[in-house]
C-alpha cells in the first residue's frame, strides 16, 4: 500500500510541477539568461497468457519518470541543474506488487568559461530514493536492503569541464569528496554501504568524472547516455564506483513514446548483496509530455 501510495503522490508532483515550472517559465520568459524545461512520462507494460503453450507469466508494470532541466547562462557564467524522480512498480502473477524504479537524482553544475569548450567548475550530486528496498528468497521471504537516505549519496568538489553542448559534457573533479548516508538503524549496525557498523556517514576523498551524452540514432530515436565514476584516494583508489544509465527514446507521435532504458552500478562498498554488478532494465510504452 505504501509503495502505491508513492506512486500516486509522483503523480500529483508531476501535475504540480508541470503547473509550477510553467508558472515559473512564463516570470523569467523575459530573462534569456534562463532556460527551463523537461519532460513527465508514465510507462505502462503488460503481458498475460491463457492455455498458452509456452508457458508464460501475466505480468505487468507502471513507472512514472520526472526529468527536468534548470540552465543559466549568462557572459562566462553558466549553472546547469537537473532534477530526475522516477518510481515504478510491477506485478508477477502469485508474487504481487514490488518496485522496479525508485530514484530521486539531482545534478548542479557552476561553471566559468576559460576557453571555447572548456569550464572551470564546481559540480554537485545527490542521489537516494523514496521507499524501503527488498531482496526476496525462493519463498517469497523479504529482506530490507535499502531504504529512504540509506543510501543518500552527496558528491562535490572543483573542477574542470568539457561541454560541447548541451548534449555532450565531461566533467572532471580530482578534489572531489563524497559522503554516504545510512540514516536506517538496522541497515546501519550492518554496516550497510561501507559505513562503520553503528555509524550513519561515511566521508571519502577522491577523484570524481561525470559525463553525459545524447544522440540521435534515426529519426524520432534518441540515446541518451550518463557515467559517473569516483575514485577514493583513502583507501583502495583501484576500486572505482561505478554508475552508468542509457536510455531509448523512440518518439511515435507528439504524446506517445516507446522506452528502453538500462542502469549498470558496480559499487565497491555496498553490502554482500550488492557486490555483484547491479543491473536495472525499464521497458515500455507510454505517455510523455514535453515543455
């Protein structure tokens, strides 16, 4: 029920903001240092099966993704900030409702002009999500693994940036620190996330780079590619975080999407039942506003 709940409350939040953005768009229309938009999606997928051959599983799955985009540039100045939300749910027929998508992600990036493409910067990053996460046994038996701001992830520091555009950016922080947060007791006395058992933070210093790129591969067919690595000079710099997320987007008409988008973690740090390669697929067709 809590899970549902969150999903409804996305959908308010994507209203909401799209009424408030708008609202906001039309106060700075006149400031062209300023420019803001975004796009709301509901992904819808669904499969069943009768007297099926085969075989097959009636499945099916909403998710909602927020993304919105806040840049100002003005002489050498510039501040770009991006804001993605995005929670999703499926269902098995006999294991009932778990999430598949729970992110909330916020990027911001100051940066200086020192030559045509390249910035002087200081770049920050949070990332943490809305509900508990689950693990599941063979018997259905659950076991939290996560939850809200365990993990929180805050990255920033100085740097450099090449940006080509908008839709190709490298951004380098070789002073870079970043803190993780395990605000759940129980997740904590594991020392869940690379946290001291009992501890709620863990501080590191390193080295961060965040890239980003987007193409088009055909016509009405966009991909769109984000990697962000760091490295802790504090202990075992060869053990690097890595997050890597592309996304499909394939445009039918002006509302109608179709969506195919992977996430890749590979985290050092994270307890025993995140050591493996986390791995993370969306697909599905739906409805994507645009401003």
């Amino acid at each position: 029920m809590k899970t549902i709940t969150t999903l409804l409350l996305l959908l308010c939040i994507s209203l909401a903001g799209f009424s408030q953005t708008t609202a906001l768009k039309d106060s700075v229309h006149k400031d062209t240092a300023w420019k803001i938009h975004g796009q709301n999606t509901l992904l819808i997928s669904q499969s069943s099966f009768s007297n099926w051959a085969a075989g097959g599983v009636n499945s099916a799955a909403i998710n909602i993704v927020l993304d919105y985009d806040f840049d100002y540039k003005k002489d050498k100045w510039s501040w770009d900030n991006k804001a993605i939300i995005g929670y999703g749910l499926s269902d098995q027929a006999g294991l009932g409702w778990r999430k598949n998508d729970d992110r909330i992600i916020l990027n911001s990036l100051l940066g200086y002009q020192a030559a045509k493409y390249w910035l002087y910067t200081f770049y920050a990053n949070f990332q943490s999500q809305f509900t508990n996460g689950y693990s599941y046994n063979a018997s259905n038996n659950r076991t939290l693994i996560s939850a809200p701001f365990a993990p929180a992830y805050l990255t920033f520091g100085p740097g450099f940036a090449y940006k080509q555009s908008d839709n190709f950016r490298v951004n380098i922080s070789p002073l870079a620190s970043r803190i993780t947060f395990v605000q759940n007791d129980s997740l904590s006395t594991e020392g869940a996330f690379g946290v001291t058992p009992g501890s709620h933070t863990l501080f590191q210093f390193g080295a961060s780079l965040d890239a980003y790129y987007k193409f088009n591969i055909a016509k009405n067919i966009s991909f769109e590619n984000s990697l962000k690595l760091f490295s802790n000079y504090l202990a075992k710099p060869q053990n690097v975080y890595a997050d890597y997320a592309g996304n499909i987007f394939m445009k039918v008409n002006k509302l109608v999407t179709v969506n195919f988008g992977v996430e890749l973690i590979s985290d050092p740090l994270a307890s025993t039942y995140h050591e493996a390669l986390q791995v993370r697929q969306i697909f599905g067709a739906g409805i994507t506003y645009k401003f």
